[in-house]
C-alpha cells in the first residue's frame, strides 16, 4: 500500500523536480542571456547615437536636407538619437527571441518560429504606417495652408480632418497586411470613409454655402468683376 | 554650369530669316488669343520704327503660342498707311514674319524663340512688347531701343505710371529684395514690356533656366534678375500707364505669389555668390519724361487684408515657428493691434521677416511651396499696414516710403546672409 502510495505520489514529484533540473540550466542560460543582451543592447544602441555624433552626423544630415525632411514630417530632427533608438530595439528582439530559444520549449519554439515567420509583415505594415505618417503630416499641413488663404474659419479643424483620413486609410492598410479581422477592417473604414465624406459635404453645403457660391463664380468668371469693383488694389 | 539645349525654329521660320541675314533692330510680340488687341500693338510698333528708326534694318516678329482665336491673321493683316503720320520720309526697311514657336504654350518659348532670331540676325538691339496692350504708344519703341543704340545699355526695364496701391507685390518685396540683394534699384522688375542688346540676348541664350519652372512662370522677373546680376548695363523707361485687356481667369493670390516669390527666391539661390557679399545699392537711369499720376483715393479692403493675417497667426503659429526666427514672430504677434483695429507692422519685422522666409525656402525647413503659400497671411498683414500708413500720401511720398523700405532692406542684409548659411554652387 505504502509503496503505491509513493509510488503514486513521489515519482511525479521525482519525475517533475527532475525534469526542472534539468530544464533549469536552459531558464539559466534565458536570463544570463537576458541579463547580458539587454544592458548591452542599451550600451550598444547608447553607443552608435554618441559614434554618430562625433562622425558629424548630426551636420552632414543637416546639409542633405535630413533633418529639414524629419521636421517636415513632424518628427524630431535627431537622426544620430533615432538611429540609436532603432539599433536598441532591434538587438533588444534579438536578444528576446534568443533568450526564448535558448528554454528549448517545444510550444515557446513553435511559437517563435511562427514570430519570426511574422516578421516580414509587421515590418510591412511598419514602412505602412510610417509612410502614412508622413504623408498625413504633409496633407494635413497643405490642407492647413490652403484653408487659411481661403479665409477658412475652421481651418484647424479640416487639417485635422484631413490628418486623421489619412492615419485611417493607413491604418485599415497596415491591419490587413498583418491579417487582423481583415472583414472587420474593411468594414468599419468603409464605414468611417463615407461618414468623413457626408460630414464633409454637409459642412461644406450648410457651413460654406458663400464659399461654394464664390468659388463657382470664380469658375463661371462671374465673380471676377465685382471683386475688382471692391478692391482697388493689385498685386502685380 | 549645364549649357541649355539649343532651340530649334519652324521651317518657314528659318528660311525667313535666312532670307533676311541681318538686321539692326528686333521687335518681338509673343502672343497667345490677343486678336482684339494685337492690331493695334503691330501697327503701334510699325509707327514707332518707322518715325524714330527711319534708317535702319528692322524685323518684327510676331511668335504666337497656337491661338485659336485668329491671333496670327489680324497680325498678317495688321498694316498702315505710314506715310500719314510719319515725319520723315523715308520708309523703313522692315521685315515682319510670324512664327510658332516649339514646345509649351508660354511666353518663355515665345521669349526664346525671339532671342534666338535676334542672334541669327545679329540684331543690336531688341525690344519685346506684349500683344494685350491697349495704352502702347510709338514712343514706348523708341524708350525701349534708343537706350541701347545710343547709350550702350544691355537691358531697359519698363517703368510704368502707376497708383501707389498698384503692384504691391512688386513694392513691397520683390523691389526691395532685388535692391538690397543685386545693388540696383530696378522699380519694376516684372515689367513684361522691355528692351535688350545682342549681347543680352545671346547671354540669355546659353542659360540652361529655359527648360525650368522659372522661366515658366516669371520670365520677365528672370530676365531682369540675370540682366542685374551677370553685371549687364541696365537702365529704365518711363512708359507711362499700361492698361492691357482685361483676362478673366487672374491667378489666385496663393499661387502668385508661389509663382513670383518662388522664382525670386530661386534666382537668389543659383546668383547667391553674386549677392553675398555685397552692399548698399546705386540708382538705375531712368530715360523718358516722367510725370505723376492722379492721387485719387483707392478703395481697398484693408479689414479682410487683416482679418487674413490675424487668421495667420492664429492657425500657422506651428508653421511659422519653423520658417521665421523666434524674435521675428514675436514681433509679428506685436503687430497686430486689436483694440485699435489696426496692424502695424514696421519696415526693419518685414524685411527680416522675407529673410527668414527666403532662408526657410534656401534650407528646405519646409516643403518649399508650403514656405511661400504661408506667406500670403504675412503678406497681406504688410500691405494692410502699408495702406494705412500711406492713405494719405501723395504718389511721390508713397514712392519715398518705398524707398525708405529699400534701404531698410539694405540695412539688414547681414541678417540674410547669418541666416541663409554657406554659399553653395547651383547651377543657372
């Protein structure tokens, strides 16, 4: 009886404590590397900003137009800091995906193969969304512009408008590539595209009724004499 | 520095002037729809060689952009019984052709088209007159040529009688901004009726900006930016009024000044190691009989001109952040008086704050169409303070204020040349 009894319970015990013992080298092996690649990742990241530094890069991009591009997408105009900060990420995911392997989990295995076989789309949809981003700032601030020349009350408000149709048409682009609710996506933009455009055409029929009437007259040339009898002076 | 493509002419065209070989003086007419107009231009242009230039060598040249509304068959037609209204006797040798011109439709290959004739002609002297003027007279061909014969000038810019709230782009930057920039005090430098040597013409010739937008858009702004700063002898006629037909479809403000400002921005990019490094500025000769115009009050629309640069600084902070030097805007926010209704803004914040425009273009801090279009608020801010500085002024102290406006633009060149970074080579 005693001996089923430990027989029953003890030899799991065993069997567990043993099969701890010796995956605990591997959970070992996970934090040193963890333990290591990250500070060094951090060390290595922090490392390549202050090398690029004192190259100059800080000047040569300046001269080539780096820094004006980033400021014109809204970004900060640091290359030397944003290159360090992508060098830190990536060692970061590697020494992640490292410190995984090294468990030697069948399931953490599959499941990182499967990551990795992911990878390829999530940085799709990253050059996506960064692209959308840049593009969203220039179509926000053209949008900006032409509205306060207009004499556009709400001028802020369409840049936004403008800003944010933009980000969501890059976002739908960015989900479908990763293949998340792709249906649901396609929808719900579908959706928000058509309100943005009614509200558009609701506010530019009730709001604006004077811009649209001057705006065709200008385009029928009916407009262009009264102008002239109202204002004087010319600028060429 | 690239070389332009050489330009080609029509068939017709070089066996013409084959035919003729030489001449002494060119007159050029492009034009594009002006058969209402371009009648009387011919005819006045005829009158014109014939009563000051009786003796020499003369073609006229009417390049046309493809008009569809019979422009080239009133030009064939367009003649006079000379012998009415001349004082001599004698009939001018004249010559006159029309020819299309190759590539877009635009007054820069009409231009082009002309200058090439005149240096196979080896003409001495030229003059390009617009084909929708009403107020030309024949005098304006002597104004435009005689200069060049008999004084030895490369380049006559127009210089027309005007309101004092006439041109106001051209008062209030593009004036002051040559002048500080090239030391000459050209007062119209987008004038579009003009004359030139041959040497000019071949100069303008061999400049690759023919195939730029430029040239495109402000070519007679180019012309008298390159004339000014290749070192060419420039001079002025006064012309009196022009009053040219009435076109419907006018740019709007934004894109003129994307046009205008544009151009001049770039001519100060490819000419900067021209304008670098000099100062202060000499008067132009100004030829022709000069007299004031009329004074009459002008209604402008002051309220809307402010009520644009309030909604400027209101809206574009974030953008003018970017372009203009902190101190810049800071004054700028100054400037606008509201419990007055008036906005202010003083010559010394104007001139620094078109440096620190043309700085943001040159630095490419923006996109530099988005530079130039968000200038206008700023513009119109400046005009609304000019008009209600000058309401009421006499043209002539109107014209000193502009002046004065030079000179502060002058004084502040060292501003520009801090703020636009090292001299680079870019080519013309």
């Amino acid at each position: 009886m005693n001996e089923s009894w430990e027989r029953a319970l003890l030899e799991p015990l065993a069997t567990a404590g043993t099969r701890f013992l010796q995956f605990l080298p591997n959970l070992l092996a996970a934090f040193v590397i963890l333990a290591i690649g990250w500070p060094l990742a951090w060390a290595l990241g922090r490392g390549v900003e202050r090398a690029l530094r004192v190259l100059g890069v800080d000047h040569l991009a300046d001269r080539v137009g780096l820094n004006a591009a980033l400021t014109r997408s809204g970004l900060k105009p640091d290359p030397c800091h944003l290159t360090g900060r992508l060098f830190y990420w990536s060692l970061l995911v590697l020494t992640v995906f490292a410190a995984l392997g090294a468990l030697d989990v069948a399931a953490i295995n599959r499941a990182t193969t499967t990551l990795l076989g992911y990878i390829p789309y999530v940085l799709t949809a990253a050059v996506i969304l960064a692209v959308g981003a840049l593009l969203s700032n220039y179509v926000a601030r053209s949008t900006l512009i032409a509205a306060v020349n207009a004499n556009v009350r709400s001028a802020t408000a369409l840049a936004g408008l403008a800003r944010w149709g933009v980000l969501l048409i890059t976002l739908a682009m960015a989900l479908e590539q990763l293949g998340i609710a792709q249906t649901i996506v396609a929808v719900g933009f579908g959706i928000a595209f058509s309100g943005i455009i009614l509200a558009l055409a609701l506010a530019f029929g009730l709001g604006a009724r004077n811009l649209a009437k001057e705006a065709l007259e200008h385009q029928l040339g009916l407009g262009h004499r009264r102008e002239r009898s109202k204002d004087e002076l010319t600028h060429l | 520095m690239r070389e332009a493509k050489p330009i080609s002419l029509e068939e017709q065209t070089e066996a013409q002037v084959r035919a003729i070989g030489q001449a002494d003086i060119l007159v050029g007419i492009p034009s594009f729809n002006n058969a209402a107009t371009i009648g009387h231009v011919i005819k006045t242009t005829i009158t014109g060689l014939a009563k000051h230039f009786p003796d020499r060598r003369t073609v006229l040249i009417n390049s046309d952009g493809g008009s569809t509304d019979g422009t080239p068959d009133v030009a064939v037609t367009a003649g006079m019984d000379l012998g009415a209204r001349l004082i001599s006797d004698r009939q001018p040798l004249l010559h006159r052709f029309i020819t299309p011109y190759r590539g877009t439709p635009g007054k820069s290959h009409a231009v082009r088209t002309i200058f090439e004739i005149a240096r196979r002609l080896t003409a001495r002297a030229g003059a390009v007159v617009d084909a929708d003027l009403r107020s030309m007279t024949p005098e304006w061909i002597e104004l435009l040529i005689r200069p060049i014969l008999d004084e030895g000038f490369d380049y006559v810019a127009p210089y027309y009688l005007q309101h004092k709230y006439e041109g106001m782009l051209t008062t209030s930057l593009v004036y002051p901004l040559t002048r500080a920039l090239y030391g000459v005090q050209v007062r119209q430098p987008i004038g579009s009726d003009f004359g030139f040597s041959g040497a000019l013409s071949r100069h303008y010739g061999e400049k690759s900006a023919w195939e730029s937008d430029i040239t495109r858009f402000e070519i007679d702004l180019w012309m008298t930016t390159e004339a000014v700063a290749s070192g060419m002898r420039v001079c002025q006629s006064f012309l009196g009024p022009k009053l040219q037909e009435l076109k419907e479809q006018a740019a709007d403000l934004p894109t003129l000044l994307a046009e205008v400002v544009g151009t001049v921005f770039t001519c100060m990019e490819v000419h900067q190691h021209v304008w670098f490094s000099s100062q202060g500025s000499q008067p132009t000769p100004l030829f022709g009989f000069q007299y004031e115009g009329s004074a009459e009050p002008a209604h402008v629309n002051v309220d809307r001109m402010m009520a644009s640069f309030r909604r400027g600084l209101a809206d574009l902070r974030p953008i003018w952040e970017v372009m203009l030097a902190p101190e810049t805007l800071r004054a700028l926010v100054a400037a606008q008086r509201p419990t007055a209704s008036r906005v202010h803004i003083p010559d010394e914040v104007w001139a620094r704050t078109v440096y620190d425009c043309a700085a943001a273009f040159h630095r490419r801090r923006l996109n530099r169409t988005h530079v130039i279009k968000a200038m206008t608020p700023l513009y119109l801010g400046r005009t609304a303070s000019f008009v209600m500085e000058t309401q009421g002024l006499t043209t002539r102290e109107a014209e000193e204020r502009t002046q004065r406006l030079g000179q502060v633009f002058e004084q502040c060149k060292p501003y520009l040349t801090d703020r636009w970074g090292p001299v680079e080579e870019v080519g013309s």
